[in-house]
C-alpha cells in the first residue's frame, strides 16, 4: 500500500512540476500575447527590475531626456486592460525600458475598399475595433529609456 501511495505522489509532483515550468516561461498574464517591436539602434540592453518601470499618458509628463526604444501592442477585450498594461510593464522592464508612454501616436485603419474607418476610436490608450458595441481593443504603448 505505501508503494502505490508513493507512486501517486511522484506522478502528482511530475505533473506539477511540469506546469510549473510551463507557466513560468511568462513572468505575468498576457505577457506572450504582445507584439513587440524593440527600434534599431536602441542599444545595450540591461533588464530592469520588475516594478520599477512608470507609467506616463503624455510625452509631456516625462520630466527628464529620454529616447524612445520600442512599441507594444496587443488586442484584447476592455476588461483585459489592466492585465494588459501590467505585461507591457513587465515586457518593458525586460528590455530596458524606464517607462511606457500610453499616449503614443494613433495609427490609423482602413477597410478593405481602402476608405477611412471612423469608428476606430481612441479612447484613451486603447483604440476601439470593430463596429457597433465591439469589446475589441488594441492596445498600444510606447517604451521609454531615460537618457541620463
């Protein structure tokens, strides 16, 4: 009886293990899901800790010289918002980044005719997708890496 008992337990600490490994690949949720692109000629690139990155809505409300050294994004629904920003926080930290600026340039859509879409709204720094009452956002920020 301790025999099958022991192998129960190894089996239950393999499969543990196993997702353990399988979660921690991603340091937060949503973390996978961005689309990442880190701008040519953004340098040596030294981790930051995690919790330590700021967040801005506006160029204007970074008060020292920075540069600007990538972009993220990711679609989700209004309420992945939250879990969203904090993988952009995570991701940032890992490339550098001193911040993320929300309030970065918009970017524009077309439909398939080639006309402009007008209800690609920006609400704050989230742009509204689809039409009618979608829940589909795609969410953007900007990394920044102060210069001094």
């Amino acid at each position: 009886m301790n025999r099958e008992l022991s192998k129960i337990l190894s089996l239950i600490v393999l499969i543990g293990s196993v997702g353990f490994f399988e979660v921690g690949c991603e340091p937060v949720r949503h973390y996978d899901r961005l689309q990442v692109a880190a701008y040519a000629g953004s340098g040596k690139t030294i981790r930051k800790p995690y919790g330590s990155v700021a967040v801005f809505q506006k160029p204007e409300d970074i008060k020292r010289p920075y540069e600007i050294i990538g972009m993220l994004s990711c679609e989700g629904s209004a309420g992945e918002e939250a879990g969203i920003l904090n993988a952009m926080l995570y991701r940032a930290a890992d490339m550098g980044g001193d911040g993320v600026l929300l309030g970065g340039p918009r970017i524009g859509a077309e439909d398939l005719a080639g006309n402009n879409v007008t209800l690609n709204l920006r609400e704050g720094w989230a742009t509204l997708m689809g039409t009618g009452n979608s829940d589909h956002r795609a969410y953007r920020s900007q990394i920044v890496r102060f210069k001094d």
